[in-house]
C-alpha cells in the first residue's frame, strides 16, 4: 500500500463497528492523523477499494459553509452487514 494512503487500514478498522459517511471519517482520522484526508478524497480511495470496502447509501449532511445539506456516500465494509438506521451498527 502507498504510504499517501496509509489511512486505509485504520478506516477498515473503524467500520468493523458501526458504517459512517465519508466526513465522519474524515473526522475520525483527524484525531490520528496530521493531515487527514477530506470527504471527496475518501471516496474516490474507497470506491477504488472494491473488495475491502462498499458504498452503502448516500446522506445527507449539514455543512457550515453551504446554506444547504449535500449528499455525502455512507461507507461500510463489504464483509460486514448493517442497520439501516443512524448509527449504522454492525449488527455482525
């Protein structure tokens, strides 16, 4: 694996619990990472993973800088099963 993604296997690890969007990442690898890398990145380095990770749905979020929600992808693992409600726990 390149070292630029290095972030790949942590995000693995995160999604054994519970799906999340690709911010919630984001947010999530901010506490681990120096640079961590921004939603629009996690899903064009996830969706090329195709078996390790799936795109499960797409959600709404609400964003500071836009007067309205956008779409973000919902990412889980695609060994794993999950409800369909927030918070999305691995029911595995």
């Amino acid at each position: 694996m390149s070292r630029k993604n290095a972030w790949k296997k942590r995000v693995y690890e995160l999604l054994s619990e519970r799906a999340m969007s690709s911010t919630e990442i984001s947010h999530k690898l901010k506490e681990t990472h120096r640079y961590n890398p921004h939603a629009r990145k996690i899903t064009l380095v996830l969706r090329a993973d195709k078996e390790k990770f799936r795109e499960l749905d797409r959600v709404a979020v609400e964003s500071w800088t836009r007067r309205e929600s956008h779409q973000v992808v919902l990412w889980g693992r695609i060994d794993k099963t999950y409800e369909n409600q927030y918070p999305y726990r691995s029911v595995d």
